[in-house]
C-alpha cells in the first residue's frame, strides 16, 4: 500500500529517512554529501537535465531535512535551483484567437500591450501587461487565459511571486506558513524545514536518562493521525512512537477538549471571537486584517494549551508535536508557546523517523490512546471547532445564542472577515481553517482526501469518553 500521495512527498521523505538514519547513529556530520549520491546512484538522471543537477538538488533537500537556511525565520523554503521547469506564468493568446474584426481585447486594454500581426492574431507584449486580466473578461473566444504557476494558484495570500531568474520567492510578510504551495510544487522546489533533529536529540539525551532521572519526553499527536498510516493500525502507530523513546503519547485532542471550554465561555463574555486553533489562520488575520485581531480568541492552541499542562505538572518533560500542519513549526516559535512546546515534526517526517529505525508497524502489538472526547477528536476536521464549541456551552450551562461561520480553506476566511471588518457578518463566531477540509488537509498529512473526513469521524465515535467535561476531568 502506498504510503503518501505524491512521488515529491516520497522524495522528500527518503531524504528525511537518510538524515535521520545517519543522526540516530552520529554519522550524520561527515556522511551529509553521501546523501545526494546514495539516491541518486549511477551516472543517468531520473529527474534533471543532468545528474549534478540532480545531485545538488538533493544536497539543498539535505540542508533543509537538517533544519534550512538559520538567516530565514520563515519555516516554508524555496529551492532556487529546483524551481525551472514551469512555464513563465501570466495572460498568454492562445490558438483560440480567431482574429476577429471586434478587437475587444485592444481596445480595453489601457497600457497597449496588445498589437495584432498580419494574420490579425493578438499578441500580448508582456513588459507593458500588468496582468489586469482586462482583455481575458472581453474576449469572444475566451482565447485569452491566465497560466500561473502551481505554487501561486495554491497560494491564497499571494505571497508567492517570482524573481529575476524566474524562480519562486516567497514574501515573508504574507506568507502564513499553510504549506499549500509545498503540497502543490509539482516539482518538490517548496519545502518546510525540517526540525526533526531535534527531536533525534530530545530522544537520545532522554535514552541517556533512563538510569538518572528518567524519559520525560511526550508525543502530542494531533487529531487526524487517525486517517494517516493506512498500512497500520492506529494503535500499532502508538507502540511505534513508545518504541522511538516517548515516554508517553497523548492525544491533542484532549487539548482541544480544553480550549473548547474556554473559547465557549470566552465567547460568551465578548459576544464576538475568531478562533485560536489554527496558527495559518491567526497569522493571515494579523498579516491582512490587523483592525481585527482583537477579536481573535486569547486562549492558546490545543497544542500550546496541552504542552503548557504537561510541562507544569511534569517537571523536566519534553514535548514534542506531531501533526499534519507546517503553520505549527512556526507557531511553536512563538514567545507565548515557545517555553511548552520543544519541537514539532509532520506525519511525513514520523514516517521518515519509523523508518529510519526500519520498524515495521504492521507487525506491532497494539499500544492505546484515548484521553481525548469525541469532540476534541473532530477538531480535526472543518466544523469540528464549532461542533465542540456549542457542545462546551451546553455542558457549562452557557445561556448564549452562538451564530458560528464555519470557514473550510483561507479564501472563505477572506470573505469572512473581509464581512467582519464591514460590519456585514451574520455571525458572532468564526471557526477559521486555512486548510481545505480543516487539519486532514494540512501539508504534512501522508495522505489527503475525503476518506480522512469518515476516518476522523469514525476515530471520534471511538472515544470512551462522550462528554468534553468527562475527558477533562481525568487531568485531575
């Protein structure tokens, strides 16, 4: 069964894999150029134009596996010399153009930049076209279209742009670290940074004290690790990370549990709030609409939240995430999650990190998680929020009339708030996901789709406890 949507996902993983074999042994330093060699062996390329091309693509994919360029604080990066197979983007005629008599597209066209050769074809001069998209609207043929690259389709802040050589670049100011351009790059040329040496180090110094103090290092799993790993039971994914060095795994969710009883009751006393739970979604409000951002929840992530409580009742621990999402390696740098939350790794670099260990999952008796409410487990999903959002009101006894806007990819975000800064919003609670779907849609999933969504329900219907005040009381 194949593990991952993409040959891109599957590239970047054996990079991961290597790197993290090579760490688990201290051969990693004065191995890091045998990489690029060991997959791409023989003198022929399977990708490039040449195969040192090739090679040095794969020693850029290296650098970024063992953490990415320090100079740059955004967690999503480009690979300058893996971005040149996309055709240069922008309005383009196309064979469509049936040289008409109208000339639509001329005369509304306020910069002149379409002319007409002999054959009354039209031709676009692309160094007077600002891509207004004028001459496209008018024209009887629709011969005239718009191509971008994948990487700027799949970006919805436009923070991708391209540069003199034709490459992507992505502007810090907009980016909100989604990681939709890195699922999207056809070619692999986008990637997150990669943190999971660090956690081959919490683990390995936590090896080390097992005879002293003790493993104190957790695994924080998010929600829709339910619909990942679909060659294993979830289970034997759980005796998987026990046996990587975790101490314990503990379900996000139940983190979820908790801020969904604060953000109801916050709720409540402010009348309006945009969610916390999604760090893309709470990074697009203050990059684009800073008027609201005081309208966003103050309660930390159900990651931050849960870290926060394991660190305070467990002195010493280490808690490292692991989830779909790219947006969260950035918000773990927060100054406000910062001190809970030690690192934070994707589903496709635990699956790198299993393998690198060469565990075969499907042989693993099954381990157990279950911390977590039906309703903390479905934040995973679009509409989870809110769902446990109005379950939290009912249990507390929380007289108040939620009018929840459930927003399912940041472009319905976008509307939401673009009616939420114009006063015109009919509703008093945004649920903001900037992923298609909500987490099972995030970058770092092994696999996406529909089937997630069943899967996600299904893990919720599994949980012992019904009830979000049920799930919370056995922290006390």
């Amino acid at each position: 069964m194949r593990k991952f949507d993409t040959k891109v996902q599957h590239l970047k993983y054996k990079v991961l894999r290597e790197v993290a074999r090579l760490a688990w042994e201290d051969k990693l330093l004065e191995n890091v150029i045998d990489i690029s060699q060991k997959l791409t062996p023989g003198k022929h390329p399977t990708m490039r134009c040449c195969v040192y091309k090739e090679r040095a693509i794969l020693g850029e994919r290296v650098k970024i596996a063992m953490g990415g360029d320090k100079n740059n604080p955004n967690v999503i990066e480009v690979i300058d010399i893996a971005c040149d197979e996309c055709p240069a983007a922008g309005y383009e005629v196309t064979d469509s153009c049936r040289g008409c008599l109208a000339h639509r597209c001329e005369d509304v066209c306020k910069r002149g930049a379409i002319s007409f050769d002999h054959n009354h074809v039209a031709h676009i001069d692309k160094s007077k076209c600002r891509e207004c998209g004028a001459c496209a609207k008018v024209c009887p043929y629709t011969a005239i279209v718009s191509r971008k690259r994948p990487c700027q389709n799949a970006c919805k802040v436009k923070a991708i742009s391209m540069n003199e050589e034709k490459a992507a670049t992505i502007d810090n100011s907009k980016c909100i670290g989604c990681g939709a351009c890195v699922y999207q790059c056809p070619f692999g040329a986008i990637s997150d940074k990669s943190y999971i040496l660090n956690a081959i180090d919490i683990l390995k110094k936590s090896e080390r004290n097992t005879q002293g103090e003790g493993n104190k290092v957790y695994a924080v799993v998010a929600p829709s690790i339910s619909s990942q790993f679909s060659y294993a039971k979830l289970g034997q994914v759980i005796t998987g990370l026990k046996k990587l060095g975790f101490r314990d795994v503990i379900e996000a969710a139940l983190g979820a549990d908790m801020v969904a009883m604060a953000e109801a009751k916050e709720l409540s006393e402010k009348g309006l709030l945009t969610s916390s739970c999604c760090p893309a979604f709470v990074q697009y409000i203050k990059s684009t609409f800073p008027q609201l951002v005081e309208h966003i929840s103050h309660n930390l992530s159900p990651m931050a939240v849960l870290a926060k409580y394991i660190k305070e009742t467990t002195p010493g621990a280490k808690v490292i995430f692991i989830g779909p999402c790219t947006a969260k390696k950035t918000e773990a740098q927060l100054e406000s999650v910062k001190p809970y939350v030690d690192t934070v790794l994707t589903f496709e670099e635990l699956q790198a990190l299993f393998d690198s260990r060469d565990f075969d999952l499907s042989s693993f008796e099954e381990g157990v998680l279950d911390n977590a409410s039906y309703f903390g487990r479905v934040f995973a999903r679009s509409g989870g929020l809110t769902d446990a959002a109005v379950q939290a009101m009912k249990e507390q006894n929380i007289d108040f009339d939620i009018k929840p806007v459930v927003c399912d990819g940041i472009e319905a975000c976008r509307m939401a708030l673009l009616k939420l800064s114009k006063g015109i919003l009919d509703g008093n609670f945004i649920e903001g996901m900037a992923c298609i779907g909500g987490c099972i849609g995030g970058a770092g999933c092994l696999t996406h789709g529909e089937k997630n969504k069943a899967e996600v329900d299904k893990y919720g219907r599994e949980a012992l406890e019904k009830n979000i005040s049920d799930a919370i009381s056995l922290l006390k």
